[in-house]
C-alpha cells in the first residue's frame, strides 16, 4: 500500500513536522542477519553493490524491520575511483583497497571521469529500482564520498591509514593533488545529479577524513570542492526540492564555514552538542545527528535517555533530522536500533506544534 512519507524531507527544509524523522548511516549492514544472508548470496560485496536487485533488497531491509523516515541507496563511496580504473578489491579483514593507487603525475593526468550513464549505470539502475520498490513509503537519499575523502582512498590505496601518502602530496606537491580533487568533484557532480534523474530524492557528500586536515588545509582542500559540487547540483526534481547534506566527521570546527556553501543540511558527529550547533549555524541549515553509535550497545533505558537528551538540546522546531554520529556498527543488536527509532518518534513529539 502507498503510504507517503515525506517528514524526512520536510525537517531538512525546515518545514513544520509533528515529530523528529530518523535514518542510520549504513542502516542496511552487517549487524542485520537478513542483509548477512542477501550477502552470502551475492557472493561478495563488490557483486552486492553492483546488482541493482540484491543492491533493492538489502535497502528495504531496514525499512521493513523498523519504521524509518528515508532510505539511503545500498552502494559504496568508492565506486567512482572503481570506474576511474584504479582496481578496487576487498580483502578479507582488510577493508578496501586498490590496486593501483596514484602516486605519479602520469597516472594523476591519466584519470578519466566517468561517465554515471556507462561505468557507474549500475547505480542508476538500482536507485531507479530501489524508488520504484518504496512506491513513495519514504524518501530515498542517493550519495556520494567528498573529493577529499575519495582522494584518501585513491592515494593511500587502502582506508584506515595515517594519511601520510596523501598529507606528503598536500605540502609538496599540492598542484597534483589538485588535479585529482577536481577531477573527483566533476565526477560527484555528474555522478549525483544522475542519481537524482534516477529518483534519489535528496543526496548526502560523506566527507569521512576532512577531519584529518588542519584548519586552513580544509578549507582549501576539502571544502572548496564540496561547495563547488553543491553550485552544480541539480535542486530540484519531480517539481521538488532536492536537499543536500554534508558530512564532514571530526568536522565540529567548521559548522559555520560549512553551512555557508549552500547545503540544506549539516551532519554532525557525536563530538559537539547539538544545541551549541543549532546556535551555530542559526536558521541557515538544517541539522543532522549526532547519537554516538556505542551508545546502541546499551541497554534501551539507556538509549531512551541519550535520545531524550539530543532532542532536548536541540529544542523545538523543525530542522532536525535524527541520526547517529557516523555508521551504525555490525555488533549492534538490531532490537536496539530498534529501540532507538521508537525512542525518537516517541519523545519527539512535545518538541513539534504542527498538527
């Protein structure tokens, strides 16, 4: 049965709402045993991404399980560095990885951007499947990593690193690094906007390392770009609005700055209080947050009141979009997660007039 709901959307523009919606970055994981099993079947991760029926089934997973306010396409930051040919793999225990990562000129002047309706149709066709399946349940989020973030992976070859590679290119040569950031914010821009064609109805930038670099390397090498991504985004689609998110982990220094680029909202990691943010960014931009996923191994009473204290530091209103401060880990118990959508919607309410 149709059943819209549009809360999701509605928070990010500020718009009035009768409670505060919730998603969960990687809600569609490992700490699901039915997302396990779709897994086992595809063989591989890489094989679940890139079919756009197994990529279908694992997002609504989550969605049948728990009411949630939006769906996120199942599918990776790093598929755009997959197409530019630089051979990603997943080892075993390790994470990704590439085979040939860039550490020349010659391979950094070789890099093509590619095309979303060739490489990366893949991704097209399951978000046009996946919004075709939810039949207007929820909204659906499409995505992509920052440049920044996409550049960590493609220079260290490997995540998870200390970014010596890429911080060593920063100071030495930052003119190649440059040239790989706006190849990657070329390719996010047109990867995105195919998404929101296919039927993404909002879209997020996961900047996941802009918190490794210094104040004014951020600005430089991180932020510029997404804003110059954020000034190529389509805005609207099916005569609405489509919001834009930004990411930016261990980005709590930065709201002000980020907030100015144009993006509807700002995603918050746990390390700053949501009402300090909310004062930060004013009326500018929406917010999104920020419970410590760690908080999930508690017990619910425990859950209840770390919820009941966000929302209370966010206060009344629109403009809050619940979730946690980055990726829901695989040794969550999925009655917690929940125990954590129920404990939003649930206390919510009072801090919401519309009727």
């Amino acid at each position: 049965m149709k059943t819209s709901n549009h809360t999701f959307l509605r928070a990010l523009l500020k718009q009035p709402i009768e409670y505060t919606p919730i998603w969960m970055m990687r809600q569609a994981g490992r700490y699901l045993p039915e997302y396990n099993e779709t897994r086992a079947r595809a063989g591989d991760f890489l094989s679940l991404c890139k079919t756009p029926a197994l990529a279908t089934e694992v997002t609504l997973q989550p969605l049948d399980r728990f009411p949630l306010d939006a769906a996120i396409l199942f599918s990776d930051i790093l598929t755009i560095p997959d197409a530019m040919g630089l051979g990603l793999y997943f080892a075993q225990g390790e994470g990704p990885m590439f085979e040939r990562p860039l550490r020349d000129e010659a391979s950094i002047q070789a890099l093509k951007i590619p095309d979303p309706g060739d490489e990366l149709q893949y991704v097209m066709d399951a978000v046009s499947e996946i919004r075709k399946a939810l039949n207007d349940r929820v909204p659906l989020i499409g995505f992509s990593g920052s440049p920044f973030t996409l550049a960590c992976y493609m220079i260290e070859g490997r995540g998870g690193t200390d970014f010596r590679e890429i911080k060593t290119m920063l100071y030495n040569r930052p003119e190649l690094l440059h040239q790989i950031l706006e190849k990657n914010a070329h390719a996010v821009t047109a990867y995105l906007n195919a998404q929101i064609d296919s039927g993404a109805q909002a879209v997020m930038i996961f900047d996941t390392w802009g918190g490794a670099l210094s104040h004014s390397a951020y600005r430089e090498f991180s932020l510029h770009y997404m804003h110059q991504i954020i000034e190529g985004l389509k805005r609207e689609s099916e005569g609405m609005r489509v919001p834009c998110i930004v990411f930016t982990k261990g980005g709590g220094l930065w709201l002000k700055a980020i907030a100015d680029i144009g993006c509807d909202a700002v995603g918050l990691d746990w390390t700053i209080d949501m009402g300090e943010a909310r004062k930060q960014v004013g009326e500018k931009v929406a917010l999104q947050g920020n419970l410590d996923p760690s908080i999930l191994f508690s017990s619910p009473q425990v859950i209840v009141k770390e919820v009941e204290k966000i929302l209370a530091s966010y206060g009344s209103g629109s403009g809050h979009v619940f979730n946690l401060g980055h990726g829901i880990s695989q040794f969550t118990p999925p009655e917690h997660a929940g125990a954590l959508v129920e404990a939003v919607h649930t206390l919510s309410r009072k801090f919401h007039s519309a009727s």
